[in-house]
C-alpha cells in the first residue's frame, strides 16, 4: 500500500488520483505522522461496501440462529405462500 503525507494530497491531488485510477492501489494518507485517511478507487470501495452488506447479512443469520430465530420448513413455507399471496 502506498503511503503519502496530506501535504502530498494538498499538493498534487490530481496526479495521486490519476495514479489511483491507474493502479487501483489505495492510498494511505498521513497527517502529523499518523493515519488519516485512505484514497480508493470508487469501483472498490464500492465493492467493499457491497461485501460489508453481504458480511453483515451473515453474522445476522448466524446471531438468529445462536437465539433459536429460525424456522423449520414448513414454517419457512407456510410463511413465504402468505407473501407470495
């Protein structure tokens, strides 16, 4: 991962984009010798956004399954016919 400092970012934005969209590598950005903020390409974090939602959706199932919130399969089907109505 590449690291540059904001000064960087303030200086040469358009060229630490256009690099950006050309090798796709995200950016970390410094402030005072600390991380601030990461620069990403919009189809990634876009991408990444898309699998957190996916990921999230996971680790409900898996909490509605540790609290007994499931249905068995008549159940299931009993349910969908109802909004499928």
């Amino acid at each position: 991962m590449r690291i540059e400092l904001v000064t960087t970012l303030k200086r040469q934005a358009t060229k630490l984009l256009a690099d950006l969209r050309e090798t796709k590598e995200p950016i970390l950005i410094t402030e005072h010798g600390q991380p601030s903020a990461y620069l990403l390409d919009v189809a990634d974090y876009e991408l990444m956004v898309e699998r957190m939602k996916i990921l999230e959706g996971i680790a409900r199932g898996e909490q509605a399954v540790r609290d007994g919130q499931t249905l068995n399969m008549e159940q299931a089907q009993d349910k969908m016919a109802k909004w499928l109505k």
